[in-house]
C-alpha cells in the first residue's frame, strides 16, 4: 500500500512544525528560562513569590481615585517603552 501524496506532505509539514517547537523550546530555556536561573543563582523562590506579590497587588488594584462602594471598576496601564529590536 503507498501513502497518497497530499498525506505525506501534510506529514512533512507536521514533522517541519515539531522541529521548529522543539527549536524554539531550547531557544527559550538557553535564553530565558537558564537566564532567570543563574541570575537567582539556581533558586527561583523569591523570583516566584515576586510574581506573586505583584499579581496579588495588581488583582486587588481596580482604580485610579477610588469608588463608590458597589461600583465594580477596573484598571488598565499602557506602557510606552523603547523599540523593540529585532534579532
């Protein structure tokens, strides 16, 4: 029995698109994740409860003045940085 051609292409592009995950995976632990790891000289507790606090503070954080009580509010930041160079 052979294969019909459109399914080994779509095979082909299947394996292509693993490749290029895993890729992109050791791309990302090389120079993400391993970073943030001997930054914290290999124990990433406080870096966790960091995020943590922030996410806490931020979940609880719905206005700029204050409301009225049984006002349900929320809050937005836009950040203007610098130009994100390409690689």
């Amino acid at each position: 029995m052979t294969v019909p051609r459109p399914l080994m292409k779509a095979q082909q592009r299947l394996d292509d698109g693993v490749q290029e995950l895993l890729d992109g995976m050791i791309k990302f632990d090389e120079e993400g994740i391993q970073k943030l790891y001997d930054a914290f000289d290999g124990d990433l507790t406080d870096f966790a409860d960091r995020l943590n606090a922030i996410q806490k503070a931020g979940s609880n954080y719905n206005s700029f003045g204050g409301t009225e009580e049984g006002v349900d509010s929320s809050v937005k930041f836009v950040i203007k940085t610098g130009a994100v160079k390409s690689l």
